[in-house]
C-alpha cells in the first residue's frame, strides 16, 4: 500500500515540474539570402549574437547573418579572382 502510494505522489510530482519547464520561442530560421537583402535585420541579429555568443552563436540566423555579412564583404572587395586549375595545368608545372 505504501510502495503505491509513493509511486503516485511521485508521478504526481514529475508530471507538475514537467510542466513548469519555459518553452522559448521558436525564431523563424532566415536564409544567407535573405540576410543579403535585408542588411538592419542582419546587423540586429549580428548584434544580438555578438552580445549573446554563449546561446546564439552556433544558431542558424547567427551563422547565416555572419556568411550573409562575409558575402557582402568579399562582394564590396571584389574577392579573389582565380581561374580553375586543370589537370594539363598540373602536367604543365611538374
């Protein structure tokens, strides 16, 4: 009788502290892309993984807002121009 009993007050207890967990809003996940086009959502979200980087910054928006910004970057700088090497490029250089 006792070993039912505090088998009920347990279950009892578990499922009420299962319900006290917070549940944090889900963000919607945004694309490099759309990272691209929308630059002060992007440097809000920068900042927010910046202030934050211990929770935020291995989440999606924070990666895809940081290559969103390195796109830009590279971009504006013209990145680096290199043609493909080819495998008579290889022979040629041995």
């Amino acid at each position: 009788m006792k070993k039912s009993t505090i088998s009920m007050v347990m279950v009892a207890v578990l499922s009420i502290l299962s319900g006290c967990q917070e549940e944090k809003p889900v963000d919607v996940v945004q694309t490099v892309d759309w990272y691209k086009a929308n630059k002060a959502e992007r440097l809000e979200m920068l900042a927010k993984c910046k202030n934050n980087p211990g929770e935020l910054a291995a989440t999606p928006n924070c990666i895809n807002a940081s290559r969103a910004a390195s796109a830009i970057t590279w971009g504006a700088k013209g990145g680096i121009q290199v043609e493909p090497l080819t495998a008579e490029d290889l022979k040629k250089n041995r």
